[in-house]
C-alpha cells in the first residue's frame, strides 16, 4: 500500500508480497529496515479449500476500510488508512499477470491524481 501526504511526498506503509521474496530474504529484511511491515501471501500453500477461502477473505477485506478494520484493528494505525488512501487490484488481477504494463500505467494514475476512470485493475477503497 502507498499513501502520498498532503505535500505529495510518498510514502509505502505495507508492502504485500509473494513467496518468491523468500528466495531473497535481503529484500525483505531492507524493506523491513525502513520501517514498512511485509506480508506474505501464502495462499497458494494452501492444502485445503477453506484455508484458501481465508486468504479470499483477507483480500476481500480491501473492499472497504470498514471491513478491513474489523479484520484487525491494528489497521487503523496504517498511515494509508487513517488519510483514506488505501487501494486494491481487481480480482482479475491475479489472473492476468500477465498483461503488468496497464497494472504500472494503474499505479501512475494512482500516483499522480489521475483520472481513477482510466484505470483497469485498481479502485480506490472507500
């Protein structure tokens, strides 16, 4: 997640990766290091439906702040969260991986104020 301040300096306040940071376990230690929390998605570890079904329910909780706060409440203390500026991918994302360049012209939307109609796979969480 990246939240940009009233002076438009940017900051990341998580940063969610997949399993393959584990293969570089550096990068999530100098992520860490700045002061930004890691999560992992281990879904796809998953042996048993339902423990994917939880995972579902995690990035379900992105569809809005108010449910993603009774998630876990520690969310209320993210940076994002408290300036409303929380994102999240379309769930096609995850499915298309294919096609990163409109996800990277998403995030400069995101970024720079643009125009949130332009966008293909994020949506602002409200």
């Amino acid at each position: 997640m990246q939240t940009v301040t009233a002076k438009g300096e940017q900051t990341v306040t998580l940063a969610l990766e997949s399993t393959k940071i584990l293969h570089t376990p550096e990068v999530q230690e100098m992520i860490e290091d700045l002061g930004i929390p890691v999560m992992i998605d281990r879904s796809s570890y998953e042996l048993e439906v339902l423990g994917r079904i939880e995972w579902v329910k995690l990035y379900g909780a992105l569809n809005s702040v108010k449910d993603l706060l009774g998630k876990d409440p520690l969310f209320v203390e993210f940076k994002a969260v408290k300036e409303g500026n929380v994102w999240t991918v379309d769930k096609t994302w995850y499915q298309d991986t294919a096609n990163v360049a409109n996800l990277i012209t998403d995030f400069n939307v995101m970024l720079t104020d643009g125009d949130p109609s332009k966008l293909t796979y994020m949506k602002k969480v409200s």
